[in-house]
C-alpha cells in the first residue's frame, strides 16, 4: 500500500511557550531536525538544549503522521466499499433486467381438431357449416391455406368457411354441376343410342323384323 507523506507538520502554539528560554540558534537547530525528520525520518544529533523540545516535538510529529496514515486507510477503504457498491447495484440491475424480460414466444405446434370439435364451434356460432365436410377437405390438404402455408388456427378457417357462406360441402355441389351439365348435354345432342336402336327409332320400330 503506497500512502502519499504528510506535505507538513503542525507547529503548535504552545511550542512558543516551550521554546521561549532557546536561542534563536538553538530554535534554528531545532526546526532543522524537526523538519528533516519529517521528510526523511533521519535524526540529526542534537547536543543543547534544543535535543528536549525536540523529543517532545518528534513524538507530536509521529502521532501526526500515525493518524494520517489511518485517514488515508479509512479512504481507500471507503473508496473500495464505494465502488464495491457500485458493482453489485450494476450486477443487481443486470439480473433484475434478465428476470424481467419476457420469456420468447414459444411456436404452438398446430392440433387439427375433431369432427366434435368444429361441430361445437360451429353450434357455438350459430352457423351452417359442416363439421365432418370441414374436417375431411382440410383433411385431405393437409391443413394447408390456399397460398400453401400451414394452418395455424383453425377457428379463423371456420369462420372463413361462414363468411364464405361454404354451408353445404363443396363435392356435392360440384357433382350436383357436374350431373346438370350432362343432362344438358344429353338433352342437346339426343339420346345416347346405338345404331340399331336408332334405326328402329326411325323406321317406326321395323327394323330388324
């Protein structure tokens, strides 16, 4: 641990009273010593009077420097507890962060319902659309969309089928068109007949008697 010296030493008032019978030489010499000490901890020999009130003075300069080196320990610990503070709000902050944020958004993997299923939706909202139609045409596309993705919800196709008015299942009304469209051709280009049949037709029933 480095502690930056004390710059100084107090000189205190009553080393006035103290130092009153010295000489001015003997005063000199003994702020000498006292100064040199400070600096360099290095005792210089005193042999008058002078050597008394340095050792009183020597003692009030240890206590000094002794209590400066506690305040600067008291600082540096208090600037270690400061900035170890600091850290751990940081690293409370963090986690507290981490806690709050939302978990991702798990992907539902879709379910294709039952025929019961679509049945009670249906029922529940009072339209006509088929449920066991419903299941077997999604059924049979895999629960695809019209542009190819898969389904993801499939009260949104039910309700789709409702908008659509998609009461009565799409096979029998294509067959239902399909059949009057070869009624209609049948009817326009006759009787689908045999040969023979229509020579019999047309001779009044004599042919081939």
């Amino acid at each position: 641990m480095i502690i930056v010296p004390m710059t100084g030493f107090f000189c205190q008032d009553e080393y006035l009273s103290k130092t009153a019978k010295l000489s001015d030489d003997e005063v000199g010499r003994l702020f000498r010593a006292c100064m040199t000490y400070h600096a360099t901890g290095e005792l210089i020999e005193l042999s008058g009077r002078e050597s008394v009130a340095f050792d009183f003075i020597r003692d009030d300069i240890d206590k000094a420097e002794s209590a400066y080196k506690a305040k600067c320990e008291k600082n540096k610990q208090n600037r270690l507890q400061a900035i170890e503070r600091t850290l751990t709000n940081v690293d409370e902050r963090k986690q507290t962060k981490t806690k709050e944020e939302k978990p991702k958004r798990e992907v539902q993997r879709f379910i294709p319902p039952t025929v019961d299923e679509v049945r009670a939706y249906c029922k529940e909202r009072g339209n006509s659309v088929d449920p066991e139609h419903f299941v077997a045409y999604n059924e049979n596309r895999n629960w695809t969309l019209s542009n190819g993705k898969k389904m993801k919800d499939w009260k949104l196709a039910v309700i789709t089928w409702e908008k659509n008015n998609f009461s009565k299942p799409q096979a029998v009304q294509y067959e239902k068109k399909v059949s009057a469209q070869k009624y209609d051709q049948r009817d326009y280009h006759g009787a689908q007949e045999t040969p023979e049949e229509m020579m019999e037709r047309l001779m009044g029933g004599g042919y081939g008697k």
